[in-house]
C-alpha cells in the first residue's frame, strides 16, 4: 500500500461496500462478521499510522534536542557531492522536511553528514 493512506484505503472500502450492500443478493446476504473484521483491521492500520507518524515526531523532537547543544561547536563532516571530510563552526540549526540540518559556516550540513564534534578554538 505504498503511496495508499489508510484513510483513502478505508474510503474505498466503505465505498465499495455500499455498493456491494446495495447490490447484494437477498438469498445470499452479505457476510457481516467478514465485514466487521475488515473494517477492524481497517481501524488498527490507522492506528498504526497514527503512531508511526507521532513516533517520527517524537524522534525529530528528540534529534533537535540533541542539536541544540552543538551550535558553537566545531564539527567534522562529509561533503555530500565531494565526500571531502570538511570542518566548520556550527551557528544554527533548522528542520527541512523530517530532517534536522546544521549551518556550518555557511554551508547546510545534514546530521547524518558529522563525523566529529568538539568544542570551538577560542
């Protein structure tokens, strides 16, 4: 279900099911223990993707927190189109998408991209 949010999956699904019960044969009802079971997991995959989605939160929050500490600090780290091992003097940090970045001397530097972290030369 790539690309596919339970919300839309579970509007189709009720969507197909009202057709369905629209159209159901009357000497052949529809089964509703298997429509309840599909509408159960229905429900547990949003959950599910709810708490994924609060966890990715949980863990930015706690990536910033860690961030926050190192502004003022000298790093070490890879250039992403050189993988030159490059060091700078870390003035800000900042969110882009999920992602937390650091301006290092002028240049945006990903977390993944530090190999090093000390205290700044007086």
């Amino acid at each position: 279900m790539d690309g596919i949010s339970s919300s839309t999956a579970r509007t189709d699904y009720l969507q197909l099911l009202t057709v369905s019960l629209k159209n159901q044969d009357p000497m052949d009802p529809v089964d509703q223990e298997k429509m309840v079971n599909d509408l159960t997991q229905f429900s547990i995959l949003e959950g599910i993707e709810n708490l994924n989605s609060s966890f990715g939160q949980f863990m930015q929050m706690q990536q910033l927190s860690e961030s926050v500490g190192m502004i003022g600090k000298s790093v070490e780290y890879t250039h992403p189109i050189t993988g030159e091992l490059q060091s700078g003097t870390v003035s800000e940090l900042f969110t882009s998408g999920n992602e937390v970045r650091l301006m290092v001397d002028g240049a945006t530097v990903g977390m993944d991209q530090i190999t090093r972290i000390s205290e700044a030369a007086a």
